[in-house]
C-alpha cells in the first residue's frame, strides 16, 4: 500500500495526493478525484476547501516589490 503524500506550501495551500475524501465540520464529505488536490488553509477560498489561490491577493508585498512598483508609478 503506497503512503499518502501532502505537502504544505509556504503562504499557500495544502497539496494532497488525490483522489481525496474530506470530511467538514458539520460532518458533509467533499470529494475530489484529482490527482493532487490543493486544499485551502487560509480559509479566503470561496471554493472551501479547495484552493482558488486567493491567498495571493493578501500577501503582504516585500520592501523591493513595493520600491519596484513605486518607480513604476513615477515615470511615465
């Protein structure tokens, strides 16, 4: 019997090897058949509990990114 694989992604989601069964809090099941299945932990998602990647419109953007898109903003 091969092992389940989950990896966690830093500011990211869950990525589980598929095909997955989750059971919710009030006891629902939600099933994929997808071979790696991207699970929310941030809880932004709107397709819960999968991911849709809204975790990256929060991100806080990094000194550099911001400096970068401030130069931006000035020329033109």
């Amino acid at each position: 019997m091969s092992r389940t694989r989950i990896r966690v992604v830093e500011r990211g989601p869950m990525l589980v090897n598929g095909p997955v069964e989750i059971t919710m809090p009030d006891g629902s099941q939600v099933v994929s058949d997808r071979s790696v299945v991207a699970l929310c932990m941030c809880k932004r998602s709107k397709i819960y509990p999968f991911c849709d990647t809204s975790h990256r419109a929060r991100r806080e953007r990094t000194p550099v990114a911001k400096a970068g898109r401030a130069a931006e903003d000035t020329v033109g």
